[in-house]
C-alpha cells in the first residue's frame, strides 16, 4: 500500500495546467464549457458514445478524454452507460446498415431534449467508406444531428473543442 | 525442389496415396509460399490430411473469377505456409466444408457463404454470419456482378430472426446483451445463457460494423487500398497498412530499403506497446482497480503524445505507403524514443511490483476466463491470447520477416495456465520485449532512402502479407487487375479465432466477470466484420 501511495504522491497532479487564452488550451476550453454546462444543463451533460460502424479509431480518443491528462470531468462532463440518461448522443460512423435500427432506437431512447453530435470523418460524411450496400454514411443520413466533429479520428483536443463549438451554438 | 517444400513432402506423399493425384513435389510459389492446386473433388482429402499432420489453419477467402469462384485454404507447419487452391464452378458453388477438420474454418465459412454464395457442404453451422438484414440471402456482395453502391432509402430492418441456440434447463435464463454496450466499445450482440450466477452458454453475434470493406477496394487504385486498410481495425491501422504493403510489394517484387522496414518496425512496436498499455489500464478498470488504470492511461497518453510529435499522427495512421514509409526520422527523433523507453522502463518497474502484490486485483484475475491449451490449438488461436494458453506461435519468431530476422532472435512471453492474469502477464512482459526491440531498431537504424517508387506492372498480380500485430498474426491477400486497380482485397485478423475462444473460456464464470474476460481477449469487432 506505501509503495502505492508513494507513487500516487510522486506522479502529483499532471492535468494539464491553466495558460494564458488559447483556443488550444484544454483547459481553458474546458472552462468555457463548463461556464455553459453550469448554466444550461446544471452542472453537468451526460454523454453517451454509440459506435454505429467506426474502425475504433474514434472511441479510442474518446477514450482518452478520461485519461488524467485531460479529465474532462472536472468540466462536468461524463460518460454515462444508458441512453435513458443521456443528454448528448456522441456517434461515430460510417452508419453501416446493420447498425441503422440499432442507432435509431438507441436515439428514440434519448429523452427530449437531445443533442447529437456526430464524430469523425467518417460521422460526418462517411469517410473512406461512403454509402453502399453496407453503409448509409453520415450519421445525419439517420439521425438529426446538431454539430459536427472532423478529424480521423479527432484528437481529444478536437473533441472538446466541437463540444464547445456545439454548447456556444446551441 | 526447394527447401520450403521439404516440410510438406509428407503430406503430398499421403495425398498422393490417398487420391492417387500425382502432385509434383516442386510446387509452384506464389511470392514465397507454395501452392497447391487441387481439383475440388480431393479439396476434403487434402484438408482431412493436413489437419492429421497438425498443420494451423490460417485462413478461408475466395474470390470470383468471371465463370468460376476459386477458395483458397492458407495452412502452416513449422513457420512454413502453404496455399491450396481449387476452382469451383459459380452456377453450382457446392464444395465440402473444412469446420470439421479445422473447427478455426468455421465463421470464416459462413462469412465466404454470405459474401460470395459458396454453399459448404456437411457445414455444422449452416445459420448466416456476415449478413443481417442489409442484403437478400440470394444477393452475394463480393460476386463481380453486384453492385456496390445499392443505395437503399428504406432503413434497414434490425435482425430480430437470427435463430440464436436456445438453452433449455429448470431456471436458466437469457440475458441480451448489446449491439449497443455500456462503455465506449464498438457493438456486438452476446447472448447469455446463465443458471444461478454462472454462464453456462454464450453465443456471439458479430458483422454490424460490415462496412463492406472487401467490396470498397475492388476497383480501388493503390493509394485508396492503402487509406482503406489504415481503417480495418483503426487500433491496428499500422499493422494493417504494414500488412497490405507487404502484399503488393510481394506481388510486384517491390524490394524495399532497410531503412523504410526499420522505420515500418519502430511504428509496429510502438502500436504494440500503446494498445498493451491501454488494455492493461481496461483490465485494471474493468476490476476497479482504478490506480492502475489511471497510472497506465497516463503512460499510454505520454506515449501517444510522442507519437504525434515524430509520426504527425496519435495513432500513426496513412503513415506506411507501398514502397516504404513517409515519414523519416531524425537524430533527435531516435533520441526522444530512447529516452521515453528508459523512462518508461522505471515507470514500469516501480508499477509491476505494486500490481503483482495486490491481493485483490490478481485474486480477480487468477483461475478467470481459463482457455485451455487444448481449447486454444484446436481454435488456432494466436497473439497473446494462444501465448497464454501455451501455444507459442509468433511471425517474428516463427516465420521471421525483415527487419526482425536481421534482429536479435526475439524472446517470446509463453504461460500455461491460459486465465486473464497469463493473459496480462503475456502483455506485461511483449511491453518490455517491444522496448528492446525498438531500442535494437534504433541502434541498428540503416541509411538510404525511404521510399522507392510504386511501378504498375500492367499485368495481373496477387500476394500475401503476413504481419504480427499486437493481437497477432495479420493476413492480407491482394489481387492487382492490368490496370493497377484492386480486384479482392482480403484482410484476416487473429480476432477470427479469439472471438470463438471467448465463448469457450467463458463457460462457468459468473455474469460480472465477462467484461475483464472480454478486455481480455479484446477481439476486434471492425476488423471480422469488415
């Protein structure tokens, strides 16, 4: 347990610290979220992540927003396990026709009112997989969407920028 | 006769004796593995001789050759790989399965059936794989004469009809789990059968990320093939492009500089050690252990970063090209990643022992999710997870490709007991061997350029690529029309075979247990269903 203890006190505090305003400062994008998440969703927006047909390449930067780096917590922002609880759907794409009724229904299980981003290049347009046999494309192909995230994949920077480009716009 | 042929002499004996075919010995070579062509008829008796012989199921494709549909069976015996080849008619796509020698065939089976209208005579499983509801079941994608961009306005319908395996008993229970799962993971559908706590049967339900990969690149042109295969499975994105270069340049005899392989190398290791890393941390988090989840995240960010530093790309993606790599690197490039390892060697040695000693993360771990040796063989399962359960194989060991033959021979992490923690173990420790590996690299780094020029033959031209990513053994089989456009492209990942391992070693675990035996094995789920 010292040993443990040890470490944890000798790593310290690594989030990444407040400098001076940039627009690619993650904290300070961080902050101006968490300005509009106290005002217009009390403290804190629910985020559930759906995979309608990514290579993965998406939910591993997502992924890394909980990494102590980044935190994103902190800006009351989390990731919760059920729809029913979301206020943001985050999907990744290209929508592939076999994840179409499942991304409408996990959808029509988000109760109103709901924001929908979609992430990536392969979300916003269908990437390098386009529409086909196998794939309806952009998530706004299926679902409304409210905001965009390019990047393939977008890095957590990204994502909390189009996070706050979304909130400011919203 | 070549040497390669010499190992297989003893299964051509037996299949001449046992058809009285009259094989020449000297087999022809595509690239360097020999090829086998056989008459449909015999397809049984080939496959039936070889798995005797103990020879490891590689993998199934086919491809649709105008009039007729030609299957190609890759095996392996002692490092050395063989093709068997046959042409079945495409009116009358009949041919004997090979699940019953080579229960590993299975779902690539099914899969071949989907995609192309094969019809596996004495299949044990004769339900659908690949296909939903996207495609009717007499509409095959990868026949020539389908057409790609069937732009359908209806939604497609969920499948609600697949005929899972019921499991009858006083108080057994279905739990349904999925497309849609709890974290931050790609879909798949479980189907739980449990009694009490303990699972007594799972069945996997996979293909909903079918993106139709195989059917995109027909037709592509290099560059495009190339972008695609950085997205089969974007945490391999390396391994893959590695892979697929490594076919075309084998199919166009491409020889590449030592300095692009070394670089090929570096990037390989480097994707190995991030995604180790990062299930690490799942594991850890999956049984709330959550100092090491956050300890190891933060390595596996660090890590990251550097990569985005040198390679312009967290993931170091569209950085492989055919003909070598596109990004070069520098003296303080090298300089950089020999001081990440150094430091990422102490980092580690002060975190190994704190797990090792922590009672209840190993009691979590230990006797969960046992695949047994046994178990592991017959499924032909590879990478970390066969290497847990004793079963040895890996390409830079056992069929060494450059730059690792010009390496030290590789230490490969073996255990026994086949459980999560073996499983860890093996991950812990291909970590460490993956730091000497780059540091070797680093030191042994050649000059010259990075990358030769991508000749279009004008003819037609096929080869395989054979990688070890960090799951394991990737193969990639392509084929170049006269005109530099791609005619079948066919990724296999070793997640084939690890999926139908998790439905094994998961038999008698309790219900809260499947997470860190699914992190465990993390069988991509983009790379099967392509």
């Amino acid at each position: 347990m010292i040993k443990t203890l040890y470490k944890i006190f000798k790593v310290g505090t690594i989030t990444e610290s407040l400098t001076p305003e940039q627009n690619d400062n993650f904290e300070y994008v961080g902050d101006c979220c968490k300005k509009i998440i106290d005002g217009k969703f009390n403290g804190s927006l629910s985020i559930r992540q759906i995979d309608a047909g990514s290579c993965n390449g998406c939910e591993l930067e997502i992924h890394a927003l909980n990494n102590s780096f980044y935190n994103i917590e902190r800006f009351g922002i989390h990731f919760v396990a059920s729809p029913r609880h979301a206020d943001l759907l985050m999907v990744t794409g290209p929508v592939s026709r076999n994840m179409e009724s499942a991304l409408i229904t996990t959808y029509n299980a988000t109760p109103n009112p709901k924001i929908v981003l979609a992430i990536g290049d392969c979300g916003a347009c269908g990437g390098v997989f386009g529409c086909s046999y196998a794939c309806a494309g952009a998530i706004s192909n299926v679902i409304p969407v409210d905001g965009i995230i390019n990047g393939c994949p977008p890095t957590p920077m990204n994502l909390l920028q189009g996070i706050l480009k979304l909130l400011q716009d919203k | 006769m070549t040497d390669n042929n010499k190992i297989h002499i003893q299964f051509l004996k037996l299949l001449n004796a046992e058809t009285g075919f009259g094989v020449d010995y000297s087999l022809p070579k595509l690239n360097v593995i020999s090829i086998l062509n056989l008459p449909s008829k015999f397809w049984q008796t080939a496959t039936s001789i070889s798995a005797k012989l103990a020879y490891r199921f590689v993998g199934i494709w086919a491809q649709d050759l105008n009039e007729t549909i030609e299957l190609n069976i890759m095996l392996e015996l002692q490092g050395v790989f063989l093709l068997l080849r046959t042409s079945i008619d495409i009116y009358t796509p009949e041919i004997a399965s090979v699940t019953p020698y080579f229960p590993a065939a299975n779902r690539l089976e099914r899969h071949t059936h989907d995609m192309f209208g094969v019809i596996f005579t004495n299949h044990p499983d004769e339900r659908r794989w690949t296909r939903h509801m996207a495609w009717h079941k007499d509409q095959f994608p990868l026949r020539k004469n389908f057409i790609f961009n069937l732009n359908s306005v209806n939604t497609t319908l969920p499948d609600n009809v697949y005929p899972f395996t019921k499991v009858h008993g006083e108080g057994v229970y279905e739990i349904p789990v999925g497309p849609v799962h709890a974290g931050i993971i790609e879909p798949g559908h479980f189907r739980f059968s449990v009694a009490g706590e303990n699972i007594i049967h799972l069945e996997e339900r996979l293909g909903y990320l079918h993106k139709g990969v195989e059917k995109l690149a027909e037709g592509c042109d290099i560059k495009q093939l190339i972008k695609i295969s950085g997205r089969v499975s974007g945490d391999s994105t390396v391994a893959y492009t590695w892979a697929t270069c490594n076919a075309l340049e084998n199919a166009s005899n491409l020889k590449i500089s030592d300095r692009a392989l070394h670089i090929r190398a570096i990037m390989c290791e480097r994707e190995r050690i991030a995604n180790h890393i990062g299930d690490f941390a799942s594991i850890c988090n999956d049984v709330a252990y959550t100092f090491g989840y956050y300890q190891l995240m933060r390595l596996k960010e660090l890590w990251l970063r550097l990569n985005k530093q040198i390679f312009g790309h967290r993931l170091m993606m569209d950085c492989i090209q055919p003909g070598g790599v596109c990004v070069d690197l520098s003296t303080q490039h090298c300089q950089d990643m020999q001081e990440q390892i150094t430091k990422f060697r102490c980092e580690l040695a002060e975190l190994y022992p704190i797990f090792e000693t922590n009672y209840g993360f190993n009691n979590r771990l230990q006797t969960t999710g046992v695949l047994s040796y046994e178990q592991a063989l017959s499924l032909g399962v590879l990478g970390y997870v066969g290497r847990a359960s004793g079963c040895k194989f890996d390409l830079r060991h056992d069929a060494c490709y450059p730059p690792y033959s010009t390496l030290q021979p590789i230490n490969i992490p073996v255990f026994q007991t086949g459980d999560v923690l073996a499983r860890l173990r093996v991950r812990a420790q291909e970590i460490l061997v993956s730091f000497d590996l780059i540091e070797q690299l680093i030191n042994t780094l050649p000059t010259g350029c990075i990358l030769e020029q991508w000749i279009n033959h004008k003819k037609i031209i096929e080869g395989i690529g054979l990688i070890e990513g960090w799951r394991g053994e990737i193969l990639v089989f392509v084929r170049v029309n006269d005109n530099g456009l791609i005619e079948r492209y066919f990724p296999r990942d070793p997640s084939w075979f690890s999926w139908p391992a998790l439905e094994m070693l998961i038999h008698d675990n309790i219900v809260p247990d499947f997470p860190v035996c699914n992190k465990s094995i993390n069988g991509s789920y983009s790379a099967v269903d392509l």
